[in-house]
C-alpha cells in the first residue's frame, strides 16, 4: 500500500458509522459483481484495506470516498448512509 493510500485510512471516530458504511461498501461490490482486489485496484489500495473499510475496522478519508463511489458506482450520500438507494 502507498503512503498516500495509508493516509486516506483512519480509524472511526464513529465506530457505528464506520460500520453501516462498510455493510454498504460490502452491499454495493456485490452488487457489482466486483471482489475486493477488484474495488483496490480501482481506487488504488491494496485488497485488505477494501476488506477492513468493509469489516469497519478502518474508515476511508475524504479523498478516498469520491473514488471509492466512482468504482462502486454510488453517491456518497449512500455511503454515508444519507440516503438508501
């Protein structure tokens, strides 16, 4: 993993947050048809920071969330849980 993709990760101040937005980066790579080496490749990480933003270990920084909708084909308010579609 880049230094600059570490920099995109951090821990959840929101640990429910972190949660519901990694169920719904989880729902909408499957929905895709996408695995998660795919969603890495896409945004320019490795495959274990997908799986830890899915698990919610780990939260994507504002810069990645842009990309990270681009490659799932979603808004952020989707992921931030704003909206439900």
């Amino acid at each position: 993993m880049t230094a600059l993709a570490k920099k995109k990760l951090g821990r959840p101040s929101d640990p429910e947050g972190c949660r519901l937005m990694g169920e719904r980066v989880y729902l909408a790579r499957h929905k895709r048809g996408l695995t998660q080496t795919d969603v890495a490749l896409l945004i320019g990480t490795h495959r274990n920071a997908v799986g830890l933003i899915e698990k919610g270990r780990n939260y994507p920084g504002h810069r990645l969330v842009p990309v990270l909708c681009r490659a799932l084909k979603v808004t952020p308010n989707y992921l931030y849980g704003w909206e439900t579609t």
